[in-house]
C-alpha cells in the first residue's frame, strides 16, 4: 500500500546516458524546523524553498493545530506566525504525522512541557516505529505517556504542568532523539543538557541559535555536550531552505552508474553532519566533484558534479561514519554493486527502525535482482559485481519507505533488466518531483496499471 493512497507500481529500465541539471527540493529536516522552531516564536517567520514533501506539509498541519498560523504563499514561501515558547494550544483532534518520524518525534518533545495533551498516531510504518527514544526522556521532564506495547503509536502525551530541566545522554545516536528533549527543554526552567557520543546532524543547535536561543556545545570525553537555557524568547526568522543533500545522492549516485552519464546537481549543503555519502563514494574512487565551493548561511555549499564512474571499488565504510549518512545506506547499496569488490557496512543497526528495516528491505529487493549480500543485525554487506552491475528483472517492496522506492528506481537505471518497485507512491513524502525530474536528465520510470 502507499503511504497516501493506491499503490503505484513503477519499472525504471535501462537509461540512456543522464546528462543535465538537477534541481533537488529543500532540505527535509530543516524544512520541519523551519515550520516547527517558526511555531515557537511571537511573530512571523518568513520561509523560501520549504520542501512541500507529503512529511513536511503533515507538520505544517500539525502546527495549525497547536495554535500557530501557517500559510503558503507561493512555491516554497510559507510564513509561520508562532504562538511562543509555552504557548501550544491543546489541539481538538489527533495529530497525525503520517509518514515522519521527524516531524512526530520533535512535535512531541515541544508540546511536552506545556500543560496540554496530545494524541499522535501515523501510516503503518510510523505506527511500527519505536517511540520509548523519545518518550523516555520526556518522562524526566514530568511528562506523561501512554502508547501501545512497545511505545508504539497511537500514543497519547499529558504534557508536564511544572517541568523540570534536564541532563540526558542518549543511548541512540539519534538527531531526533537529541532535538526532542531541546524544543522540551525550551520551556523548562534553567539549563537542559543533552550528551551524544557521536555527532548527529546539527540543524536543531545551529537553527535554535538563529532564532536566539542561548545553546552551546562543547566536545568533552563524553562527548558532545550541548547545553540550552530554557524559557528565553524567540525570534522570528527569515529562513532560506537549502537544498537536501540526502535528495541529491539519488540523481549523483544514478549518474555514477550509468554509462555515459553526466549531472550537474547545483546548491548542495555539505555540512560535515550530513556528507558522509559523498565522502564515501569519493573514497571509492566516483568521480564526484565540488564544483563552486563557498559558504552560505554559516553552512559550507557546492555544486555537486557527477559522472558514470566504471572503476569504483568496494570499500568499509567507518561505522563512525553512520550518522551522517544515515538516510544514504539504501543508495549507497545499490552503488555498492556497481563497484569491484565488497563494501562493508558497520554499525547500521539504526536502519533496521527507520521508515521500513532498510537493510532487511534493501537486501531482499537486491537479492531478487540478483545481487549477492550478507547481513547481521548491525552489519550490511554488498557483493559488488563491477560496473556490468546488478542483473535486475527483479520486483522490490518498497515497504512505505520513500528512500527503498527510489534507491531501486535508480538501480533500474543501470542494470541489465528492469527493476520493479511494488509502490513508488512514498516517494512523495521527501521528494515529491523525483519523477519528473530523474526522466528529464534520462531516466526511463513507467507507471504500471495494478
Ligand atoms: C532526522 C534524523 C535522522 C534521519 C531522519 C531525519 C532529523 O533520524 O534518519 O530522516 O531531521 O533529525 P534519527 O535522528 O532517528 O537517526
């Protein structure tokens, strides 16, 4: 089933060189932050380049309902007029986030310390995904939850009347998880600390500090310790999105697999947090370039350029590596098999609670196309085939999971057969001009009658 509606299955067949510009959407969590931190404030938030993804406009809704106004004026241009920090209204009905781990996992943890409660539930897959990371730590603040077995959605949250400020270190290496107890701690009184061992995407610390908040990280033996005074005022902001690193692996990551392919995807943030894939397919020999490095908005930005790549080798990607590249390993996957040699993926097991188990849905539509893998609960492993690459003829379940659907649209694009997915309808949660764009720099993606 999709995530909205029928499900819609979807053939990529071999491609004709990709060749062209690719414009990728906003950036999908900065875009919930935008939406979310905007809700936060007293005044009006100004928004250009939002990703208007199926996740992001269920925040967008969700924010609504607590209270804030929310418009869309134009594409991309939203304004946020918040309702301050403490200032949610209990909303009348059940919050449904869809398909978003994000979006559901921050929401929680900025309504957590209001007086208010609020009934969160989603599709399947959120439904499925475990919530105990967030609500435990929302316990020590004084909030209250109740879910089904295991934490799971739909669940329900008595916020904390009179919060208390907390000291957490997260036993998940989680950007949710970490930014959940910040927008807590944001109305709580005093000093809230989160401790992660390794570093996660830093959007919520450097987007918090854009809109005034007092957040500072210092890296100690335990590691990245980030402390936030609570109860301050924030600011409206005027946000420019940039554009989502994790959308463009999928047209950098078809152009190195495919013959003949070069594409030029302009406007990439690589903030070290979010890079790692890049770092990986260079140091697997891709020839993917930064074309017009610069800094923008305090984050470094280029143009990635990238060209079929015959001679990649497999390689270990350092398990150190996995939060920032975390929503890359499907992708990565596929390219894997493209490559001379093995490619080891250590320290993985946070795919395994993602939008679907990504190594257990990767490895099952890779094998039906022929390619050979191993796996355990924390480790991925690749049989790469050179650039002949994957066989395909095979059907993938996409599982609800928007990045399964594409990474094995783009695996189509260079294998020997086709590749089937049995629902590309996800794919409109995070990129929903995939399509159209991917057929425009070459790509062959047929609709199929169910
Ligand atoms: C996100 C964090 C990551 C990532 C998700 C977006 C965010 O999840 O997989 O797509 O915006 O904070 P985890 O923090 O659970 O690893």
């Amino acid at each position: 089933m999709s995530a909205h509606g029928d499900p819609i299955p979807m053939t990529s067949r071999k491609a004709a060189p990709l060749k062209g510009v690719a414009h990728v959407p906003g950036d999908k969590s900065i875009s919930h932050r935008s939406l979310i931190f905007g809700a936060m404030t007293v005044g009006e938030t100004h928004i250009t380049g939002l990703l208007e993804g199926q996740d992001v406009l269920d925040t967008a809704k969700a924010m609504r309902a607590f209270g804030a106004e929310v418009t869309q004026h134009g594409a991309g241009e939203w304004t946020v007029s918040g309702v301050g920090v403490g200032g949610f209204a209990e909303p009348e009905d059940v919050i449904d986030c869809g398909n978003s781990g994000t979006g559901v996992r921050l929401i929680m943890g900025c309504m957590a310390t209001s007086p208010i409660t609020a009934t969160f539930t989603g599709d399947a897959s959120l439904r499925s995904r475990p919530m105990g990371r967030i609500t435990d730590p929302l316990a020590l603040f004084g909030a209250q939850s109740y879910g089904r077995q295991g934490g799971r959605l739909p669940l329900t949250i008595v916020g904390a009347a009179d919060p208390v400020p907390v000291r957490y270190a997260s036993p998940v290496p989680s950007a949710q998880v970490k930014s959940a107890v910040l927008l807590a701690g944001l109305n709580a009184p005093g000093e809230t600390v989160v401790i992660e061992k390794e570093a996660t995407r830093d959007h919520s610390e450097r987007m918090l500090a854009g809109f005034g908040a007092e957040i500072s990280t210092d890296l100690t033996d335990e590691g990245r310790v980030i402390t936030l005074k609570g109860q301050p005022e924030l600011s409206p902001q005027s946000i420019v999105v940039p554009r989502d690193p994790s959308s463009a692996a999928f047209p950098v990551c078809a152009a190195l697999i495919v013959e003949g392919s070069d594409v030029l995807v302009p406007n990439i943030g690589l903030n070290p947090t979010r890079a790692g894939l890049f770092t990986t397919l260079r140091e697997m020999g891709a020839d993917l370039t930064y074309e017009n490095e610069r800094v923008e908005g305090g984050e470094p930005v280029a143009d990635l350029r990238a060209r079929f790549s015959p001679d990649m080798k497999g390689i270990e990607v350092p398990p150190e590596r996995a939060p920032s590249m975390i929503d890359e390993y499907p992708i990565l996957s596929v390219v894997a098999c493209y490559a001379e040699g093995k490619t080891v993926m250590k320290g993985v097991k946070e795919l395994r609670v993602k939008e679907s188990d990504r190594i257990d849905a990767m490895a099952r539509g890779l094998e039906a196309c022929g390619a050979t893998i191993e796996e355990d609960e924390d480790t991925f492993i690749v049989h790469g085939m050179g650039p002949g690459g994957l066989p395909g003829g095979g059907t993938a379940e996409a599982r609800l999971d928007h990045r399964i659907a594409m990474s094995f649209m783009c695996a189509g694009m260079g294998s020997q057969k086709p590749v089937s997915v049995d629902d590309a309808g996800p794919i409109v949660t995070s990129f929903p001009i995939f399509e159209p764009l991917m057929r425009e720099l070459g790509a062959q993606l047929v609709r199929r009658n169910v």
